[in-house]
C-alpha cells in the first residue's frame, strides 16, 4: 500500500507540472484502488479466521 500511494502521488505531482499523460495519473490511482482492495480483503480475511477460531474454542 505504501508504494501505490508513493506512486499515486509521484503521478499526480507529474501530471500537475505537465510531465505526464493523465492516463498515467489514472493508472497510478487505478492501482491504489487495488491496494487498497486488498487490504481491505485481507483484514476480512483475517476478521473471518479469527471468529472462526473463537468458534471452534468454544464448542
């Protein structure tokens, strides 16, 4: 996540100072999207194992 968000930014400072195409700009906002996704699927992930572990304690 801290590389899609250091690139995002790089992207967008390029873009800002007339450097790059804005499709560059959103293919770096694109793929912090996707970080971010997956973070958020993990924590799920993790979320879901740990009831589950709770679960299978109990019984």
């Amino acid at each position: 996540m801290p590389r899609a968000q250091a690139a995002w930014k790089a992207a967008l400072a390029r873009y800002a100072a007339g450097q790059t195409s804005v499709e560059e700009a959103l293919r770096a906002w694109e793929g912090l999207l996707a970080a971010q996704g997956d973070l958020v699927a993990a924590e799920r992930d993790e979320a879901l194992r740990a009831a589950e572990r709770a679960r299978v304690e109990v019984r």
